[in-house]
C-alpha cells in the first residue's frame, strides 16, 4: 500500500504546479483504485479550502515553503482539521512521504511545523478578505456579488453541491429506491452517491447539471436548431426531444467525437456532430436555423462548489478577454438565425459582465433583436435581458440563460 498522502500529491502537484484541470489530473493520474475514495475527497477538499490552507500555513510559517513541502502541508492539514486524524499518523505520513521523494531536507520543517500547529491561533480576516478566504472565490467574484446581492452573497459564496445529478431516459424506478432528491424538471434526480453501472453504458440514464437541463427547458420547440457550443453533447442530446433536427458545432475534434459517442450512447438520431469555429462565419449556415443555442465558454465562476481548481486560474484580467469571444460567438450565430427564431445565450457564471454584460452589448449591435421574458420553474432572479441562477437556490450551481428573438 502506498503512502496515503502520495496520489493526492501527485494529482494536486498537476492542478497547482502544472495548471492541470482537477477532473482531468484525476482521470490520467494512475492513483492506488483500493483509496480512490479517499484519494479524490482529499484532493476536492485541499482545493475547496485552499485559502484556508494557505492562512494556516502563513499563520505558523516564517516563510514561504517550496510548492511541493506547500501542497504536502496542505494535504496534512487538511486531514488534521477537516478529517480528524490523529496528529501523530497526520505529521508522521506527511514527514515519511517527503524522504520517500527525496525531500528530507523539509522533513524537519514540516515536522516541527505539525507538532505546533493550532488552528485555534489562526486570525480569519473580516470583510472581503475573509469571505475570499472562506469561500475560495477570487475576489474580484467577491465583490461583484457583495455589491450586487448584499448580505445574501455570503449564502451564494459558500453553497455547496448537493450531490450527483442524474437524468434519466428509461428504468428510473429502478434507481429511485436510493436517498435522493427531487429537482423541478421531469426525470432529473440528485443523489448524494450514485456509481456508475451498466445502465448508463445502455443510455438509461446519464449525469446532466442542473444548470443544463434548465437552459434546455428554456428552449422552444422548432425544427432546425444549432447548438453553437456543444461538447460534451449533453444539451444537444436533451434538446434533439424538442427540435426536429439538432447541429452540434465544436472547435476542436477530439471533443466532436465525444459528442458522437454522447449521441450514439443515448439513441439520438436526429442531430449530428460537426468541427466548427462558431465565432468565425460560414456561408453555409446563413440563416438556416430556427433556434440557436450559444452555450459559450466562461470562467465557470458558477461551478466552483463542483470544479474547487477553477479560483485558481480565472484571473480578472481574464474576464474581459472572455466577453470578447463571448459576444464573438452571440455576434456570428446570429447571422445563422431565420427571421422569427429565437437565440439563446447562457453561461455557467454568476458576473454580470459575462451574461447581461455581453446580451446588453450585442443588442446595441443588432436592433433587429430584442430580449424576450422566459419563465422557469428553478428559483431565479430576473436581470435586464435574461435569467441568473445563483448556486444558494439552484442547488449550488450558478448559471445564466437569455432569449433573443429575431424581428422582421
């Protein structure tokens, strides 16, 4: 058996040192499958609390420590204070994993830092600082909400995922013996675990957010329609029940071939999977569709209770460099568009800048377009052009939807 705290070294070496995404380090990351448990509810749960961590360690540190004796610190605190381990085993796996790495040097470093460790001694910040800390939100996220929300931005920050949410085509009543909860729309379930078994390889079911199932509702029935931004499927697959025919455009390959196999899995036969730059125009698609879907890429500042890696790499300078291609994207499918149709933008985040922001500056750019009311039965706030979910009443998950029709 390897050193419990090895794999979630090795997986959060990725996300911290190498910019990895959480998930993927996870999946090519060859971990220990008798801990996998373990291993992943620790690697989530160092990056949920990574501002903590990092104030516990700067509380008891003269100095910075290297980045590998930080994350190997940041693994034992985590199981000192949120796990309850004894703090013998914690200081003693921390130590021996470091000498197994050819770390000795730090050994007595980390072991004497261990040993004195109090959390009690550790001073939270008030304010903005200390609901960055808490939440793990940049704080540029923390003061937009803070602003706009008030008091209730506290309860946004800290909402948490409620579980794994299930969509179900077929045989649900098989699985709904288990704990689960309800959610507004038709077979979408949340179950606090729920394994993966054959049912899903057969398209019984498959694993959709909440967030995208509530874009989905959002759409209107029509015949052609082209979701602009599709991987990994999800929505095209759901929205293939509503439309006569779907397109699903994506920009790189590898991931048109996911939503292949999303296709193929879930018995949809009426859509098809293309490579395509939905920023950059094609003649072909010159108004040919009745609906469009623009589900555009984000900070995904909605996500963070699911994707805790995210807060370390979206940047504020980085949001203006997403609105761009966001309203480059919104700007060229709407030439795809018929007279009559309905265009659809949405986002998984919870800034203004990137959802009313970018509806409200390509509605100065296309007066032939204009903002429709859309109804919703997940708790919701209505803004100046659309919908925004916020993850404290959508089940932790933050997301926005708008409605644009096209007028003669």
């Amino acid at each position: 058996m390897t050193n419990p705290f090895y794999d979630p070294y090795v997986i959060l070496s990725k996300v911290y040192s190498e910019g990895a995404h959480l998930k993927i380090a996870l999946a090519e990351t060859p971990i220990e499958e008798l801990n996998r448990a373990r291993t992943v509810k620790t690697v989530y749960g160092v990056l949920e609390n990574d501002g903590y961590l990092g104030l516990c360690i700067s509380s008891f540190a003269e100095r910075t420590p290297k980045a590998a004796v930080r994350i190997v610190l940041k693994i034992a605190l985590y199981w000192l204070i949120f796990l309850k381990k004894p703090r013998y085993m914690v200081t003693d796996t921390a130590v021996s994993l470091l000498k197994k790495m050819g770390k000795g040097g730090a050994s007595g470093f980390v072991n004497a830092f261990l040993r004195a460790f109090d959390e009690s001694k550790v001073r939270l910040p008030e304010g903005e600082e200390g609901l960055e800390i808490r939440s793990n939100f940049p704080r540029y996220a923390v003061k937009e909400l803070l602003s706009r929300y008030g008091a209730r931005a506290e309860n946004i920050l800290l909402a948490k995922s409620r579980g794994v949410t299930v969509r179900f085509e077929r045989n649900e009543a098989e699985y709904l013996s288990r704990p689960h909860e309800e959610t507004p729309f038709p077979h979408l379930f949340i179950f606090k675990n729920f394994a993966r078994d054959e049912g899903f390889d057969r398209g019984d079911y498959t694993f959709q957010s909440v967030g995208s199932v509530a874009i989905c509702d959002a759409v209107e029935p029509c015949g052609n329609f082209l979701d602009a931004c599709a991987a990994p499927g999800g929505k095209s697959v759901l929205l293939a029940k509503k439309c006569t025919y779907v397109t699903s455009c994506e920009l790189h390959d590898h991931r048109v071939g996911l939503i292949e196999s999303y296709f193929r899995r879930m018995g949809v036969e009426n859509a098809k999977a293309v490579q395509a730059d939905s920023s950059v125009f094609d003649p072909a698609f010159a108004e040919k569709f009745d609906g469009i879907l623009c589900d555009v890429p984000c900070s995904g500042l909605g996500t963070v209770s699911e994707n805790p890696d995210l807060p370390l790499s979206k940047k504020s300078a980085d949001i203006a460099q997403l609105t761009g291609v966001q309203l480059s994207i919104l700007s060229n499918c709407a030439r795809y568009l018929k007279v009559g149709g309905a265009l659809y933008y949405s986002t998984c985040s919870i800034l203004e800048e990137e959802n009313d922001g970018v509806v409200g500056s390509f509605l100065k750019e296309r007066s032939d377009f204009a903002a429709e009311e859309i109804h919703s039965p997940l708790p919701h706030e209505k803004t100046a052009h659309g919908l925004q979910f916020l993850p404290d009443t959508a089940y932790g998950a933050g997301f926005y939807v708008s409605k644009l029709r096209r007028k003669a």
